[in-house]
C-alpha cells in the first residue's frame, strides 16, 4: 500500500503552510487563547486556515510570543497583526491603523521577554530588519469584553471576528487575482 502524499502541504509551528512561492503577505493573530477576548487573534487566524488562503499569504498564530512576531515579519511585503484590545469602547468594536502609529510607542529599554507585545515586536522588528521591513502593516484591534482564564469569545467579539475574516478574505482574494 502506497504512502498518502503530503508534499503539496508542510505544517511549521504557525500552522499549514502551502508550497505556493513567496509570501507577501503574513497575517498575525496576538492573544492569549486562554483569556477570553484576549484569544480572538489566535482564534481568527485558526478560522482563516480552516477557510483557504490566497497564494502568496500565510498565517501565523502570535500567541503571546512578541519576539517570535518580528521574526516572522523578514522580508514580507505586508504584516496584518489582529488582536484584543480594551479601549473602554463598546465590546466589539473594530480598529484598523498602521503600523507606524504604533511601531514607536512602547520604550524597548528596559523590557523583559515576559513582557513584550506585538507593538514592541514592531519597533523591535524595524531596527532588527532594517531593509528587510515590511512595507506596510496594517493592526486590527477588537474590543474585547472578557479576559478572564478559561473564558470562551464574548458574542460580541465573536461576531466581529466573523466579519473581519470574510473582510480579510474577499481583500487578498481581489489582491491576488
């Protein structure tokens, strides 16, 4: 009996990864998939994979790995990071900004491997790749309702979520063709 062939799909630590030529764009899901809302960035990356992804974008799950996010950023055209946040807005709520609102915010002296987030991995990631940068990076934020340990996505999040993948996908679909 023959062996069932798996060379068309590799699986790293962030997930399948299809052999379909270069990336251009990495969408990164931030979040602690044990806190409630905090988890709507690995989760929304998780539905993403499930769903299909264009040629030329892959997905990574952040987790809670700033360092490992900056890494992950060298050499690809666009970064899309998706996390929680808590704005003291309506749960729910969806905001898009660049990057670079962002990328120089947090001070990096003085901060420990415990404490680093994605908007630290960024401005790590600028100095870290210089050239190798990405172009653009584009940071969604959901407002998030629950972050308690063990909790399940508030019905708000969830439903943002739903939205911003179908958003995602018909956006690098219309890119890609």
């Amino acid at each position: 009996m023959r062996e069932p062939s798996v060379s068309a799909v590799n699986h790293d630590a962030s997930g399948p990864v299809k052999d379909a030529g270069p990336v251009r764009t990495l969408i990164i899901g931030c979040g602690n998939i044990l806190r409630g809302d905090d988890a709507v960035g690995p989760v929304l990356v998780r539905h993403l994979w499930e769903r299909g992804l264009p040629a030329g974008v892959r997905c990574a799950d952040g987790g809670t790995g700033g360092m490992d996010v900056a890494f992950q950023m060298r050499g690809v055209r666009h970064v899309i990071l998706l996390d929680a946040c808590r704005s003291g807005s309506e749960p729910g709520a969806l905001f898009k900004l660049p990057g670079s609102e962002v990328e120089h915010l947090p001070p990096l002296a003085g901060i420990n491997l415990h404490a680093f987030r994605w908007d630290h991995a960024l401005a790590f990631a600028r100095w870290l790749l210089k050239e190798d940068y990405p172009e653009t990076i584009t940071v969604y934020l959901i407002e998030g309702q629950h972050f308690t340990v063990g909790e399940a996505l508030s019905p708000a999040v969830e439903a943002t979520m739903h939205r911003l993948a179908d958003q995602l996908l018909a956006e690098l679909r219309d890119a890609a063709a």
